[in-house]
C-alpha cells in the first residue's frame, strides 16, 4: 500500500504544478476567441473621381491658314466634378501644300514646302448637362504654347503653268495664345468605358498663328 501511495505521489506532484497555467492560458484564449474577426470598411470613391486618356486625329492649319494639316493630338482629362474637367493636351501639326488651296498645280513644282508644328494645350471643360450621360457635351476654354517651323517661298513666277523663279522663305518661330472649343462625346459599352467623340476649337494669338480652327475626331478611354 505505501509503495503504491509513494509512485503516485510524484505523478500526482506534476499535474499540479501544469494546472495553473493551462487555467490561465484558458482564459487568456477565451476572451480573444470570444471576439469575433472585424475588418476595416472600404472607404468609398468619391463620384467622380475619374479620368480619360484620349487620342485625337483631325485636320487644322498653317500658321498662315494657307493649306490644311493633319492633327494628332494626345490628351489627360481629369474629370473633378459633375459639370467640371479639366485636359492637358500635346499636340503636333504637320502638313504641305496642295493644288486645291490658293495655289495651282504650280506648287508642286516647288522644293521644300511644308509646315511643322509642336505645342500644349491647358483647359478647363465645362458640362451644362453633366460628365456622367451616355451623351456628354462641354463647353472649353483655356490656352496653349508652342514652337512652329515652316519651309515656304516669298515670291513666284510663272509662265505657261510652269514657275521659271522663285525665292524660297524659311521661319521658325515660338507662338501661343488663348483657344476656345465645343466638344461632344458618346460613351459605349454597359460600363461607358470607352468614349468617341468630336472636338471643333478656334485658337486666337500671337506669333504667327492668330486665327487657326481645327476639328478633331477623339476616342478616349477611362482610367
């Protein structure tokens, strides 16, 4: 009987002595399993957080609106409120004359004639009817800067049709201004991802390019 009670003394000793902190790591866990698994809430977009990447081909003028140059222009158009945007713009001209402007077919006979043309646009969009309809059309005004190059001629004779003398006239120059445009835009597809559009816009200033129109067809696709 001793011999018996002396063996399970010492196992009995251990169980005691892990007792105490098994309880309490019980009790540590429980509260922690009790609570249960909460995440942070996703903070809404603002509404018109949105913006448009937009290319745009169209035609336009020389400086001195003799012949019409193509137009590729490419565009970020933040969009700030329901009525308001904003579209930064970089733009090239490029062109040569042609018999069906104020010159015969005589031109052709002329070396080196072309106009070459870089600059930026900055402007503020405004939506009577709001940036979010399937059918958009803003009113936009603001300004752009640039640097032309055009490789023309100041004087010409002719005889019979063909040019028997001529001076060639060379002019590069720094212009800027202020600009006007209307712009109509339809969105596609269920989620109006994408928008095609045309933009028709007077630019007035100084340096050579003082009255220029041009009329650009965009597609555009929101980011």
């Amino acid at each position: 009987m001793k011999i018996h009670f002396y063996t399970t003394l010492p196992v009995l000793l251990v169980a005691l002595s892990h007792a105490p902190g098994a309880l309490a790591q019980a009790e540590r866990a429980t509260p922690l399993e009790a609570v249960p698994a909460t995440s942070a809430a996703p903070v809404p977009a603002r509404p018109f957080q949105v913006a448009y990447l937009r290319i745009g081909l169209g035609t336009t003028f020389d400086a001195y609106k003799a012949y019409r140059c193509t137009r590729l222009a490419v565009e970020y158009a933040p969009m700030l409120t329901r009525h308001v945007g904003l579209a930064g713009r970089l733009v090239g001209v490029a062109g040569t004359p042609s018999d069906s402007g104020p010159f015969g077919p005589w031109i052709y006979q002329l070396p080196n004639q072309n106009y070459k043309s870089g600059h930026a646009e900055a402007e503020v969009l405004f939506y009577p009817f709001g940036n979010a309809k399937r059918i958009r059309f803003a009113v936009g005004a603001g300004g752009f800067a640039g640097y032309y190059k055009l490789n023309g001629f100041s004087s010409a004779s002719l005889l019979d049709g063909n040019v028997v003398a001529y001076q060639l006239l060379s002019e590069q120059r720094v212009y800027g201004g202020y600009l006007a445009s209307l712009n109509l835009d339809v969105a596609l597809g269920p989620q109006q991802r994408w928008l095609v559009g045309l933009r028709v816009a007077q630019q007035k200033g100084a340096g050579g390019v003082t009255d220029v129109p041009s009329e650009t067809l965009t597609l555009a696709r929101r980011l």
